[in-house]
C-alpha cells in the first residue's frame, strides 16, 4: 500500500501564493508523508511549515482560524479530498490517494454478493479514483451498479464517516452497499445510515466482511443510551470549538426543548470530546454532544450517556411523546459547517 499525497498541488499552491509559513494538519496515518513533504517545501522553496499537533480526524479538523493566530500565511489540509478546493479564508484540501488495486477482492466478493443483484458501491477519500475500475467489474459479473452522486461537499461515491448523503439517495434502488477500503468505521456508518446489507472489501487482505453484526451492535449501544439518558435530569450539552462541527443552533434547540420538559442543563464548549473532559462534571448524568457523531455511535469508554444529534432527536421525540424511530437512518448525522469554495 502506497498512500501519496498530492505534492504537485503543494507545489503549485506555494508557487503561486509565495507564502513565508505555511500551517499544516493531516490525521495521524499520513504524518510521515507530511512531514517528508514539508522536507522537500522547505529545500525547494524555502518555506516554513508549522504541523498542527491537534487531532485531525476529518474534513471537520480545518485550522484556517488558527493561520492569523500563528502569523502563517495560508493552511494545508492534507488527505480529506472533497467536491472543493478551498475552504474558509486561508485553507486547500491537498487530496491523498492510495494506489491499491481492488480486482481480486472484487473477484471475491462477487461470490458473496451473488444474492444481491442490486449494488451500490461508496467509499472514503483515498480511493475514490477505484469507483469507476470496480463499477466495471462487476457489471461484467452481471450486476447491476449504482454509484451515488456528488453534492457541494463531497464526489461522486464519496461518505465520510457524519456524511451519507451520496450514498442515501440511492439505497431503494439497491440490494446491498459494498464499501471499498479498509475502513469498519465508514462501512458501519454506511450500513446504519441507509439501513441495507453493506459489505466492506478490504483490497489488503482479500476479504469481504458482512457488516450487519457490527452495526447491529452500534445501534442497541445507541438506543440504550437514549433510553438512559431519558431518566436524567441534569444534561450537559457540548458545543464543539472545531470549525467543521460548530452546531451552536442545535445546541440551542436541544437546550431549549431539555429546559422546556423539566431538565436541567449546563451547557459546555471543548475541542474533542473525551472521557477524561467529562469526567469532572460529576452532577452532569447525560450529555449531548453537538460535535461528530461517531464520539458517541463509536464511544465505548464513556460512564454516562452521551448522545450525538440524531440520538438527541430521538430523545427529544421521546419526551414529547412521540416515537423516537430509526433516528439513526438517515443522509447525515451532522451539517458540517466547513466553509465552502466551490471547486
Ligand atoms: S464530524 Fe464527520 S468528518 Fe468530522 S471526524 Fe466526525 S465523522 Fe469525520
């Protein structure tokens, strides 16, 4: 597995910017590709480049707020391609893309997919550029394929781990998702959010895994904290600081129907949203957090409910007597607020 970032564009950006300091962050996989290359920027054009040593999870995890603060010039989001180039004041997506070849587990999976006639085929960033090689093959085999269409944020086939919405669209016209990558969290995400049989195919391993049991999992863990957190009556509702998650109106509105129905609330603002942050708030006995969704779909080291925004749906529904449903199917699980240039 070769992952490569897209050094032409860092190139060509400095090349045309003529920036002093550049600020960049990338999640922790492709640091080393990072820093190698801000190696080279420096050789070549004299730049320095300061690496944002906060957590870069997603799309969700821009600096441009951070560009002023440390007199920099402009900031590289390196490995989160998207529908854009640009987003805030000062920020370029630099795409990264991983060079592994799907064919022998497509060839795999078209045993397993044999029941579903109907495929619908989605996958992350890094191999986008294999929707198309893949989408063939299995025509070949005799299946028929759908690929989801791009929106203002994210290409064609293209989910992040909040953002199903390419692919949600699409989910009657299919049997069963196949996820490329290597990535339970996307392909979970997946399964839950169109609610059809997804199978993830990881190309580095040749295998095909059935999601089901996985996501089954992930939403009894998510209903039973809704349930819990219906007994509470001291909530905690988290606003994050991180550009791409500021939901200061949802957590408004979830603060005002908590307060209308009887509960307490304190509110709280915080970077990431993490155990070891919440545990001095002893009194607090749920939080909501307004942040990405997965800390709590995926958050398995909390000692209280923490509910993301379709979870605090789902609870708002239940207070007011109404049915909480399948909170967790659909397109988005959170608006991502990255500030958009079109591409
Ligand atoms: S909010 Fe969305 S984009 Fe950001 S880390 Fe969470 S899942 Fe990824």
């Amino acid at each position: 597995m070769t992952v490569r970032i897209d050094e032409k564009k860092v190139f060509d950006i400095i090349e045309a910017k003529k920036p002093r300091v550049v600020l960049v962050n990338a999640p922790g996989g492709l640091l080393r590709q990072t820093k190698e290359l801000m190696e080279r920027v420096k050789k070549k054009y004299g730049v320095t480049s300061i690496l944002s040593g906060d957590s870069c999870f997603g799309i969700c995890d821009t600096i441009d707020d951070d560009v002023e603060k440390l007199q920099a010039d402009l900031a590289l989001h390196i490995g989160h391609n998207a529908a854009v180039n640009e987003v805030g004041d000062y920020t370029y997506l630099v795409d990264a893309t991983d060079d592994v070849e799907f064919g022998e587990v497509v060839d795999t999976a078209a045993k397993v997919l044999a029941p579903y006639g109907r495929i619908g085929l989605a996958t992350f960033s890094q191999h986008l550029q294999q929707l198309k090689p893949v989408k063939e093959r299995l025509e070949s085999k005799g299946f028929q394929v759908s690929v989801g269409r791009g929106n203002n944020l994210m290409l064609e086939g293209q989910v992040f781990g909040c953002d199903f919405s390419t692919s949600y669209p699409i989910r009657e016209q299919v049997d069963a998702f196949a996820f490329l990558g290597e990535s339970e969290f996307h392909a979970v995400g997946l399964a839950l959010a169109t609610g059809k049989p997804t199978f993830m195919l990881d190309p580095y391993m040749n295998e095909v895994t059935d999601m089901q049991q996985a996501a089954e999992e992930r939403k009894k863990r998510a209903v039973l904290a809704v349930y819990k957190a219906l007994d509470a009556r001291v909530f905690g509702v988290i606003t994050c600081l991180k550009e791409g998650q500021k939901m200061v109106g949802r957590s408004r509105w979830i603060t005002n129907r908590l307060e209308m129905s009887g509960r307490k609330v304190i509110q709280l603002a915080m970077r990431d949203v993490t155990a070891e942050r919440l545990a001095p708030h002893r009194e607090i006995e749920a939080f909501i957090q307004t942040a990405c969704p997965r800390i709590s779909v995926d958050g398995f080291t909390f000692d209280r409910p923490v509910l993301s925004i379709p979870q605090a749906d789902a609870l708002v529904a239940l207070i007011e007597g109404r049915e909480a449903g399948e909170f967790l199917e659909r397109p988005k699980w959170i608006e991502l607020t990255v500030g958009l240039t079109k591409r």
